[in-house]
C-alpha cells in the first residue's frame, strides 16, 4: 500500500496541476488505492476546513459541468449503437459525464479514439449528461468551398462564387446532400487533389436560394476578401495546445471574477471583481479586478497562429455567424473564461477613489476560475429586485460592491465628459431557417454600462502602463473633427434653433452641450447623426495620439485579444515590460508596428463593411414582401442623386431618387446638407419627418427604393418618375436666387 502523503505534498501537487487536481487525480498522483482513498478524503476536507483549498458551493456555480465547448475523445457506439464520447478536459469530483454525438448527414464518419472539438449541450433526464454535435475532428481541416450547385448525371459540380477561383469542383452522387440544381452550397475538399481533372469535394450545406437571407452573410465574406478557413499548420498548432498550469504564475482563482456577457456568447474574454478599499487612506475608494484571457501563451510570435491572427486582424460578427480570428479550440475552449475551469489570464488591479479618479493599478499574470458565467439581462435583473437563483446567493459579496464601483466610475466619467450619443443599437434575430424573424432595438442596462467602464479603465491602465515603462505599443487613437465638418454640423444645428459654440478650441463637453439642446425635442436623432458624421474614424498606430471622442490623453486595446491583434500586441507589450516569459514583443513585432497599425485599422475597416452589407440584405429580404406599404423615417442623409431615409420600424435605410421627388430642378447644397426646388422652393434636409412607400426591396444588393408621400406632414405630389420620366433640369442661375430665399424661410420654420 502506498504511503498516505503529507497535507504539504497535496498542496505542493495541486499548486502544480491545477488542470487536474480532482480527488481522483489525487489518488492516482500518490498510487492511493481502495481503503485508503477513505484517508485521502478525510485529509482533503480538512485542508477545506483550515481554508488551504476552496470549498465547492453549489449555490454560487456548478463546478461539475462542461463548457459550451470542448475537446473530447470518441469512445465508440454503446449497446444501443449511439456513438459516445467524453471530455479530455474534466475539472469535477463526480463521474465523468457522458456524451451523446448527434451527428448530421454531412458530418462523416467518427471513429472510437478520434479526438473532436464540439458544441455541448446538457440533457437531464437520460443516461447520458451531453448532447454534443461536431465542430470538426481534431487534426483534420479541410478546403472550404461556397459556390452555385450545378447538377449532371454523375452528381454534379459546384461553381465557386469567390471571383479568384480558377476552377470548378467535382461532386459525386453520395457526396451531394440533397442539394438541388441552383442552390447556394458549402462544401469542403473530399479526399486528396489529383493532379488530372477536377478536384472533388462533399456538400457540406444548402444554404438554398443564393438571394436568401441565410446566404447573405457568406456573400458578404466572400466579396469583402476575409479570410474564413484556417491552413493546416494553425489548426494543427491550435490543436497542439494543452491548457496553461501555475507555473509562473500568480494563483488568482480565489479571487471571485465572474463574466458578464450577452445571452448567447460562446466565449468569455473578459472577467472581472470589485470590492471596498480597506485602506483607510481611501475612505469610501474600490478595489476594481479585470482579468482578460492570455491569448500570449498560446498565440506566440512568428507562429502560423500569429501569422493568420495578423492576416485577418479581427474577428468578424454576422446576425448567423462568427468569423474568429482564433480558431475554435483557442476562442472557444482555451482562450474562454469558462465557469468553474482554470483558465490562464493577464490581469489589472485598479484602484479608484471614492469620486471614480484612478490612483494606481499594478498587472498581473496569473490563473483565474470564474466563480459565475451571467448574461446582462439576470445581472440587471438581479438589481432591479428580481434575482435569479443563480445570482441571489452572488449579490452582497460580488454583484453589488461591481456596481458601487462603477457608480465612482460614472462620476469621474460626468467630469471627464467622453462623447454622449444616443443612438439606438439595431439587432437582427434570425429564425431557424436563417430568415429575418424581428428587428429590434437594444436596450441600454447599466449592465452593459459597468462593463464598458471597467474595460475602458483597464485599457487606460494598460496605455499607461507601457507609456511608463517606455515599451512600444499600439495606442487607440481618435482626431478631433476637422473644421469643415465642424462647420457643417454647427450650420445644421443653427437650422436646427440650436447653437454650438464657435472660436475656441473643441472639447467633447461642447458636443455634449449641443447634445443636450437637442434630447428630447425633434432634433434628437437629427443632431446625433449630424454629430456622428461630423466624427473621424478611430484607428491604431504606435503614435501617442490620444482618444478625442472618449475624452482621454492615453488609450489602448488590451481587453479582446480574442477577437483583436492589437490587444494581442499589447498583451505581448506588457509581458516584455513585466519579464514574464519569452513569449513577449519582438523585435520583429516592433520593427512592424507601423504596417501593422495600418493594416489591422484597415482589417477593421473590411469588417465593419462587410457586417453593415449583410445587415442592408437582411433588412432588404425582410422587407421584401412588403413593397407597397407605407413607413414613417426621417431623412438622414442627402447626395446629389436623392435623399436617404432610416425607416424608424426597424433602422433600415432607403434611398428616394431625386427623379421621384417631383418635375422641377433640385440643387444640391453640400455644405448645408439639403436639396431645395428652384421652382417651388421646397426644402428637403437632415433630420425632416417623412412618410414614404417603399417601391423596391432587391436583397442581393441590400438595397431600398422608397417613393415620398409627405413631408413633415404635408403630402408631396408624385415625381417625374411616376409620371412622364425624367423631371425637367431649369439653370442653375434662374432658380438660384428664389432657392436661397425659399431655404431662409424653411430654416426659420425648422427653428
């Protein structure tokens, strides 16, 4: 019989394999069989007792679940022939759970020993604990292909819609899925490419009509050139990682961290904790913890890893899809901040004063345990008065010391007066079968709040905190608006009855000043979208530029090295400048900071493009079989060719052409942002209230055609369009001068 070991020696242990420090694991560490394991057990509760080792509670979390993703092995089907498998990564006392694989026709053969990474679902009620369905085996990553089906007596081919594409695939008659001719598919390489004739490939999905919705956002992908599939050597890299042990570590999994996230989140970047300061020199001051996943130690300088995070520099967020700059094992499983399961982390203990004013902070890295994954909706719940049992047992020690200290956070925030929009977040929810079931407008808790301060306040420690220590790094800047916007914007105010003051130099109190005229009057969404216009675009870049729009001299990104490079390289930043490992920034990494700035601003850029497209060909689709109804909006912008309308039902933004608008010349006045008749000396301009028929919804394009009825409030006469073709072009000259008078007396009306 093996020797019982001291309490020292299990300590020791776990401390060293916190990965695995099950009461099984222990036993098997110390050869610690049969009567024994009575012994082991009695040491373990006693070390509970004394506080060496934290005690389970059931009320706070569940420490014997999975996460939402994992790696597991295939065991093999069981006695009623499903196939079984169960998790590599198993952090419980209890039994090991089973997992049921619910596998589609396209997902192929899997074999007992084979290693997957897979969604998990649990089940109650039967024999197994899981259901899990393939993300994709483990070592295996075959060429995605998205093209038009095409079928012949053999099955069929498959004409790729990616514009570089040379060549057609070759689909045979099992590997076809049911698709039919026509239809929209992904497939992927089926077996090696030969060097004669076409390679082959097995339908993988229908995505159905290539105009449909669910097809949108893999057009959009496709169009916009990102990259979607990763190469073989950095699945294999990514596969290769094993989850980050104590050593070199701070242990920091006492510490209570929780994340806070929307409902459906896969992942979970980000954890963090407050508490009263108990130094009496900060009477009434916070504590404030953010721990963020430490991508670093996976995703290492010069590694394909690296290389392909840089090349898609983010990743990119559709309504039915995520394309992660990460793959699946590291964003989903290692990189994700699951509850109850050791996770390696980079974090920031910030403290603030009682008004919310920064006195220090220090980083650490470390190993964390989120004590409790939430979403925004039960934590604001929970402060409203209605906590769920998951987040009852959690207010007094955790929920309520986070949003004491982010009240402090919202007085500093008042003073420093960041830039205060109220623009409406729009959120497509989509049905099962990818069409648009509802558009909806977000709503704004304190939840979402607190967790943007807290982030915020890290990313200002972590530019600090490298601008201290004299390493390089990539800063999130934001200029200041130039003259000519401002110019523009202070013309549409003054239209507007309102005032921006002139002759001084800008600061985002004066935006907020004009800002707050405006809230609640009917130049809300006018003078908002006006403000926003008149913005530059953010961007990143090694200069200490600062951030004009968040009212801040140092800013950087170190809270989603996830889903961002430039986090990463500031993770790297602060492990060069901390001494913490070998896998800090190069001198390669700084020797390229410039082109990566640019490149990875512009990645962001390509981004945004390709989600405000595939948002326009949703909201296009949905609204396709309602061509012929009236909508209410407001114009928001104008060009030479017409004026755009956002419809206020559901956000979307048409286009009235200017040959709808009626048979007299319109001018274009580019300064003031309006259109104005030379015959009538109608006015139409930013911010109007506007009834319009929506006359063409075209979903491959995304693009709206609307025809205007009234005009705040008035009724407008049919266009040219609608009548005898295109409206009749008067000079310039003759029209000018009745023009200039007619928009005098509509600016005096609008004030």
């Amino acid at each position: 019989m093996a020797e019982l070991p001291t309490k020292s020696d299990i300590l020791d242990w776990i401390a060293a394999h916190p990965e695995a420090a099950s009461k099984r694991d222990i036993a098997k560490a110390f050869h610690i069989k049969g009567a024994a394991r009575i012994d082991l057990k009695r040491l373990l509760r006693e070390l509970e007792d004394e506080g060496h080792l934290a005690k389970r509670k059931r009320s706070y979390r569940d420490p014997e679940k999975l996460p939402p993703v994992g790696v597991l092995t295939v065991v093999g089907p069981d006695k009623d022939g499903d196939l079984m498998a169960r998790p590599m990564e198993w952090q419980g006392e209890g039994p090991e759970p089973k997992v049921l694989m619910i596998l589609r026709s396209a997902d192929g053969a899997l074999g007992a020993g084979d290693r997957i990474l897979a969604k998990l679902r649990e089940v109650k009620g039967e024999e197994h604990h899981y259901e899990g369905r393939l993300i994709r085996k483990i070592g295996t990553n075959p060429k995605r292909i998205l093209g038009v089906y095409r079928k012949s007596a053999e099955g069929g081919r498959i004409l790729p819609v990616d514009k570089g594409a040379d060549r057609e695939w070759l689909v045979m008659k099992d590997a076809t899925a049911g698709a039919r001719d026509g239809e929209l598919v992904e497939a992927e390489q089926a077996g090696p490419k030969g060097r004669m004739g076409l390679p082959k490939a097995r339908v993988v999905q229908r995505l159905g009509d290539p105009t449909a919705p669910r097809a949108v956002s893999l057009i959009a992908i496709h169009q916009h050139g990102i990259p979607d599939s990763f190469e073989d050597a950095t699945i294999a890299e990514a596969d290769a990682q094993k989850p980050a042990g104590l050593k070199g570590r701070e242990d920091l999994r006492e510490l209570p961290l929780i994340t806070i996230d929307p409902s459906d989140a896969r992942d979970h970047d980000d954890a963090c904790f407050a508490a009263p300061d108990d130094d009496p020199r900060n009477e009434g001051g916070h504590v404030i913890w953010v721990a963020i996943a430490d991508v670093a130690h996976y995703v290492t300088p010069g590694s394909a890893l690296d290389r392909e995070a840089r090349e898609r520099g983010n990743s990119t967020y559709f309504p039915d899809r995520v394309v992660p700059m990460l793959p699946d094992r590291l964003s989903g499983d290692l990189c994700s901040l699951h509850e109850g399961v050791p996770r390696a982390c980079i974090a920031v203990r910030m403290r603030v004063d009682a008004h919310g004013e920064l006195l220090d902070w220090s980083f650490h890295r470390g190993l964390m345990k989120s004590l409790a994954s939430l979403n925004y909706d039960e934590v604001q719940q929970a402060m409203d008065g209605a906590p769920n049992e998951k987040v009852a047992p959690l207010m007094e020690e955790v929920i309520r010391p986070l949003y004491a200290a982010y009240a402090a956070l919202v007085s500093a925030r008042n003073r420093r007066q960041p830039l205060d929009l109220d623009l409406p977040e729009r959120q497509i929810v989509l049905a099962e079968d990818g069409t648009v079931q509802s558009v909806q407008f977000k709503d704004r808790l304190d939840a979402h709040r607190l967790i943007e301060e807290f982030m915020v306040l890290a990313n200002v420690c972590a530019g600090k905190e490298l601008v201290k220590r004299t390493k390089p790094l990539l800063f999130r800047v934001h200029e200041e608006p130039s003259p000519e916007k401002l110019d523009a914007l202070r013309e549409t105010a003054q239209a507007s009855g309102l005032s921006l003051a002139k002759g001084q130099v800008l600061k985002t109190e004066h935006l907020n000043r004009l800002l707050a005229q405006a809230a609640g009057t009917d130049q809300a969404e006018l003078i908002n979208l006006s403000t926003l216009r008149s913005m530059t675009q953010a961007y990143y870049s090694p200069q200490h530029i600062g951030h004009f729009g968040l009212a801040l001299g140092t800013y950087a990104h170190f809270t989603s090295p996830i889903r961002r490079y430039s986090d990463l390289i500031v993770h790297r930043g602060l492990i060069s400048a901390h001494g913490w490992g070998d896998d800090g920034l190069t001198e390669a990494d700084i020797d390229s900071l410039e082109n990566t700035a640019v490149h990875i601003s512009e990645t962001e850029r390509r981004s945004m493009n390709a989600e405000r497209d595939t948002t326009d060909r949703y909201l296009a689709a949905y609204l396709s079989d309602r061509v012929g109804n009236e909508f209410t909006g407001r114009i928001s912008g104008i060009a030479r060719f017409g004026a755009f309308v956002r419809l206020d039902e559901t956000g979307a933004d048409g286009l009235i052409p200017i040959r709808s608008l009626g048979q007299e010349y319109f001018h274009f006045d580019r300064d003031a942002q309006e259109l104005m008749g030379a015959d009538t000396g109608r006015v139409i301009g930013i911010g109007q209230r506007v009834t319009v028929r929506l006359a063409e919804a075209v979903p491959v394009t995304g693009g709206l055609l609307l025809d205007l009825l009234e005009l705040e409030g008035a009724a407008v006469k049919p266009g040219a369009s609608a009548k005898r073709g295109r409206p009749v072009r008067r000079g310039e000259g003759k029209g000018k001068a009745k023009a200039t008078k007619a928009r005098k007396v509509a600016r005096r009306r609008r004030g």
